[in-house]
C-alpha cells in the first residue's frame, strides 16, 4: 500500500514538473492542468499522469544540442 501511494505521488509529481517546466508556471497552476484533464477524460489524477509522462518520453527526444546546454549547465552548478 505504502508502495503504491509513492509510486502514484512520484508519477503525479513527473507530471507536474514537466508541466512547470514547459510551460513556465507553477506547481499548483500544473496541479489544476492535471485536474482538468482528468475531469475531461474521467480518469483518475494517477492515470493522467502516467499517461502524460509516457507520452513525453515517447514524443519529445532531446535534440543533442540541447542536451549538450543542459549538460553545460548541470557541469557547471
């Protein structure tokens, strides 16, 4: 059970951050995006997040130069 709980608030959590970090906006405003999307879609908050995430695994690769500014950055903390 607790295992569950976790993994279910690790993935809502992915979800959040890609939202935050795409579009610039809050943890809560991303909180509210995932909620409307589960309403529009009538699944549960878990569902839509695991769904978000494998899609942006699935569809987004980073291109290599991007990857590469981000290694930079990550280098240089």
């Amino acid at each position: 059970m607790v295992d569950e709980i976790s993994s279910s608030r690790g993935a809502i959590e992915q979800a959040k951050v890609m939202l935050m970090i795409v579009y610039g906006i809050s943890a809560e405003r991303a909180f509210d995006i995932l909620i409307w999307r589960l309403e529009q879609k009538n699944v549960k908050l878990r569902q839509v997040s695991e769904q978000l995430s494998a899609r942006v695994r699935a569809d987004f690769a980073l291109l290599g130069g991007l990857r590469s500014q981000f290694d930079q950055l990550l280098l240089g903390l």
